[in-house]
C-alpha cells in the first residue's frame, strides 16, 4: 500500500494476435492491430468502472495505465 492506496494486478494478460504479422507487415496489420487494442482499451475501462460500482463507496476509484484515447490517438498518428 503506497500513500493509502491499494492495488491490483492485472488477471489476466491476453495475447495480441496481431503483433507478429504486424512487425512482418505494418501497412497490412496496422488497422487490425489498433482495431484489437481499442477493444482491449474498451475491455478494461468497462471492467473499471463495473469494478467501481460494485465496491460502492468503499472504492474511490482506479488508475488506469492506458485509456481507450490513447488508443484512438495512436491509431490516428499510425494510420495517417
């Protein structure tokens, strides 16, 4: 406990199936790539925010190290 504050780890860490076809192709896998990642983003917020609301109260929130924006913003700047 740091400052007060608990923490979790991660449960699980999925594969990212686009990753090796993606460093052997860019252009190909880009898309798909950061397609699979925006979900993956939308996974975890929507699990931190279910977390939240079923703690009620005793949880003051969570830190996320990547948001579903960061996502987008990479995707943009890949893509374009």
């Amino acid at each position: 406990m740091l400052f007060g504050v608990g923490s979790r780890r991660r449960v699980t860490q999925v594969e990212n199936p686009f990753l090796e076809p993606y460093y052997k192709d860019p252009k190909k896998y880009a898309l798909p790539m950061q397609l699979w990642l925006l979900k993956q983003r939308f996974v975890t917020y929507v699990k931190a925010i279910k977390y939240c609301l079923s703690t009620s109260g005793s949880t003051k929130g969570v830190i996320l190290d990547r948001s579903v924006w960061c996502v987008l913003a990479a995707a943009v700047a890949t893509l374009c």
